[in-house]
C-alpha cells in the first residue's frame, strides 16, 4: 500500500496555528511531510539536527516519536499510537541540534 501523504507548513515565528491534519483511530498509512519556515523564509535544517514527533492525546497520554529529515523536509510517519485516543491531538515538532538547543513548532 502507499501512504497518504499530507503536505503542512509550519512557521516557527507562530505560537499557534490553523493547520488541522484529519485521521481516523487506526490509521497507520498516512505520513505527514513539515516544511519549517521562520516567518517567510524557509528554516534550513543543519545536517547535526534531529527532530521529534510531540503530542498529547485527547486522554491526556503524550507521544514521543523520531521524524527523519530529507531535503529540509521533516517526515513523520503516523504509528498505531498517533491514531489510538478518539478525540484531537495537539502536536509539536521539536528539533534539536546538536548543541542541545532547541526549536519548537507551534501546535498544530
């Protein structure tokens, strides 16, 4: 089977933003490809970086799971978790170089 892949942007100048990404409970075939910008311009995403999959379910449970990073796309592929809770998910990305700071998306 192919994923369904969903294309979102992500400005990390924004707090908060209107990207809702839709799934029902169950689905593991859907993949989610994150182009980071700061404000307009596109983030470029060093190569020492690594980027996390944050969420908390509508249960109140959080997740935690790696992306890969090709192309300056970040690439989060959904699990039997991400779709597990009925209800929303608040999610982040965070990237973290390897200086141990820290960049994190707006919820989405």
């Amino acid at each position: 089977m192919i994923d369904s892949v969903t294309r979102i942007t992500l400005n990390l100048q924004d707090t908060n933003t209107l990207v809702c990404v839709k799934a029902k409970r169950g689905d593991t075939g859907r993949k989610l490809l994150i182009h980071l910008s700061d404000g307009s311009i596109p983030y470029p995403i060093a190569p020492d970086c690594y980027a996390v999959f944050t969420a908390r379910k509508s249960d109140g449970t959080r997740l935690h799971h790696p992306c890969g990073i090709e192309n300056n796309v970040v690439i989060y592929a959904f699990t039997e978790q991400t779709c597990a809770a009925v209800g929303a998910l608040h999610c982040e990305i965070k990237l973290y170089g390897s200086d141990r700071r820290l960049i994190t998306s707006g919820c989405f």
